[in-house]
C-alpha cells in the first residue's frame, strides 16, 4: 500500500471521530438552551431535527443517561425522515460499531444517503472510501467524484485530496496545474497539507512558475502548523539554500523536528548531518542513530542503500559506541 493510501486512511478514521465530535459539540450547545423533556417531547411527535438532538443527547449522556443504543435508535428515525445529519450520524455509528452492530456495508449506505441530500462530511468519506476501497470496490473516478462535490462546497480536505488526485491521475487526467489550483484554495483555507504540497509545487516548479521563495512561504506555513513532511523539506532549502540563505544549523533544526516526528527522509537527513558535521557538531552515535530509525523504517532497495550507509558509519565506530546508537533508536522506538 502507498505512503499516500495510508494518509487517506489515517484522514478516514480521524475524519469519523472528528465529523461525529463537530456535530455533538453543536448538538451539545442546543441541549443546553433546550430541556431535554422539550426535546423529547418533540421527538416523540415525530420532529426530526428532535429526533437528532435526542440521539446527540444520548450518545454524549447530557441530560439523561448514556446510551448508544438509544442514540441509533434516535439517530435512524430522523435519518429515515430524511434529515442529512441523522443520516451521516447513523452511517458513523456504523463505522464504529456505538449503539449498533459494526457494519461498514450499511455506514456506506447511510453516508451515500447523506451525501445525495448534500453532507459534505459524508461526500469527503465517500470518497476517502472509494479511493482506498474496502466496504466498497476501489474506483478512482468515483472517489474523485465525490471530492469534487464537497471540494466545491468549500471542503478543505476534499480540495486537498482532489489537488492530489490532478498531480497523479487518479481518476482524472493527470493535470498539474488543475492540482495545484485546488491545493491552493485549500491552502488559502489554512489546510497545512495543503500548503505543503503546494510548497513543494512551487519548488519543483510543477503546476506554477518554480519559485524557491515561494515554495518556502507555504512550506513555513505548513511547518509552523505542525505538517511534518513541510519541516522535512523546510529543512532541505536551508541545507541547499533555495529560496533562503544557506543554513546548515538551520536545515537540522527542522530535519530534528521533522525527524522526531517520525519522518523517514528527515531521519536520514539528519543522521548524514551528524555524519558530516553540517550544522550540527560531527557525532557518529547520533548519526548511526538516526540513519538506524530511517532504515527501519523504510522499505525495498531504498531500505537497502540506508541500511549501507548505517553500516558505512559504523565501520568509524567503536563496538561499544555502535551499541550505544541501537540502544538510543531503540528508546526513541519505545517512545512512539
């Protein structure tokens, strides 16, 4: 699986909980204006827009006991009335199993509904579904279809996804600049992904005019923000001064960051750097360190030319000392 295939699904699953979380808080802030002997009341006369502020109720606990059983219970009535929310609310239900049986066949069925009647949170998972494939069979076109729709209505993350889907061709033809406008608006939103990828755009000139200082005005965004792969190449235009004055101290101040979040490339870059010497005081422990976590972490001939600069390293080391930098990535491992 692609290191791209596995972001969409880190974002799926965050997507759940946070989608779920956003609309609890809002139901949340209605429970407490509204008692909840009002709310069922009208519930119980068949409101919808009741129906899903009492399942809310239910699956947080606020003003009557916690209960997911109830919540679907409560969350189905209004989705069968036809209200977009319960519906999507229904479909995350299923995704995670609260209240009903886990069932990933049915959650896509309820977020389809949803999607159709214009929940931008369900388009986004619908098409984070058929990019990945799974509970439904994988389809390019359809993921791309279905990001469109929630991209246009301003979704971030689906501008994102679709930026991405124009750069690989992934059920579009492949179209540089089309992706790159759609990071852009993304970017413009504040989406630090985004403003990474369109970074690295700009420094590899692919889609926009190259422009290093441009490249490096959306890297530092996506990297204050916290986008690791943004400090991994904010990093690399120190090291090569591109777009800013050659700092090599600086360069391993964000190839650490980046480093120590876990990025492969930035690990190793940082390891060379203490090889070298280059901006941070030459040191073949950390170095041997860092290239080590790299290694491990990568895979197929790539793994093969890391693990042989490990060992290249390590022929300038002591047995003691080589011990010491597999006891240091080991508690590094241990950490994460």
């Amino acid at each position: 699986m692609s290191r791209f295939s596995k972001t969409l699904i880190r974002l799926f699953l965050a997507t759940v909980l946070i989608g779920l979380a956003a609309e609890i808080s809002n139901a949340q802030a209605i429970s407490r204006e509204t008692p909840i002997t009002k709310i069922r009341e009208g519930a119980e006369a068949g409101n919808a827009d009741a129906q899903l502020q009492l399942g809310f109720a239910y699956y947080k606990g606020t003003g009557v006991a916690q209960d997911d059983a109830e919540a679907a219970r409560w969350f189905r009535k209004a989705a069968d009335a036809g209200d977009a929310t319960a519906q999507f609310s229904l479909g995350l239900a299923y995704n995670s199993g609260r209240g009903v049986s886990k069932d990933f066949v049915e959650a896509m069925r309820w977020y389809r509904k949803a999607a159709d009647a214009g929940n931008v949170s369900a388009q986004l998972l619908l098409g984070v579904n058929y990019q990945v494939g799974g509970a439904v069979t994988q389809d390019y076109g359809e993921a791309t279809r279905w990001y469109r729709k929630a991209a246009e209505a301003g979704n971030a993350d689906a501008q994102r996804f679709l930026g991405d889907a124009y750069f690989k061709g992934l059920g579009v033809k492949q179209d540089y600049a089309e992706g790159a406008r759609w990071f852009r608006r993304a970017a413009e939103a504040g989406h630090r992904a985004a403003q990474c990828a369109l970074g690295v755009a700009y420094r590899n000139g692919e889609g926009v005019t190259q422009d290093y200082g441009e490249a490096v005005r959306w890297l530092r965004k996506a990297a204050d923000a916290g986008e690791t792969e943004a400090a991994f190449y904010l990093g690399w235009a120190y090291q090569k001064g591109e777009g800013v004055t050659q700092d090599f101290a600086e360069g391993a101040r964000w190839f650490r960051r980046a480093a120590d979040a876990g990025n492969v490339s930035a690990q190793c870059k940082l390891g060379w750097a203490y090889q070298k010497g280059e901006g941070v005081p030459q040191n073949y422990i950390l170095a041997h360190m860092w290239v080590n976590l790299c290694t491990s972490g990568s895979g197929g001939d790539e793994q093969k030319v890391f693990a042989e600069s490990r060992d290249e390293i390590a022929q300038k080391m002591t047995p003691q000392e080589v011990a010491e930098a597999q006891r240091m990535a080991a508690e590094w491992k241990a950490k994460k």
